[in-house]
C-alpha cells in the first residue's frame, strides 16, 4: 500500500476488514476462504446477485455471505 492509497474497509459477517487495493467481490471471497458456491450475498441489506460479483467492492459495504440450510 502506498503512502496515497486509501484502505477499502468494509464489513463482512459482522468482521471488519481492510484491503489496500481495489479488490472484485469474487476476490473478496476468495481472499476470506469463503465460499462462491451455494452462497447468496446481500449488500448493505439487498440481495447482490452473482451477475454482479466480478464488480468492484465499494468502500464501508457491509456485507453478509449467506448459506442454505436444510430442515424444517
């Protein structure tokens, strides 16, 4: 990171994270071991669907990797 660089944060599951490059939410995935499939994303509260995961993460996103579960 460059002394001109300003950190992306942003918030997912609940963590905090800081990245000192722009980084896709595919990467963004990749990068916490997080899954990329049988996941949904939802982006400050709205779904975010897969079409869009090559996009840039934006600054202060919150972000929650949801999971399907099985019962009843």
């Amino acid at each position: 990171m460059t002394a001109t660089s300003i950190p992306i944060g942003v918030t997912v599951n609940g963590e905090d994270h800081e990245f000192g490059e722009p980084l896709s939410v595919r990467e963004l995935l990749t990068r916490l071991n997080l899954p990329s499939k049988g996941v949904a994303l939802a982006v400050d509260g709205v779904v975010f669907p897969k079409s869009r995961w090559d996009e840039p993460v934006g600054r202060g996103w919150t972000i929650e990797v949801l999971t399907a579960v099985q019962g009843g």
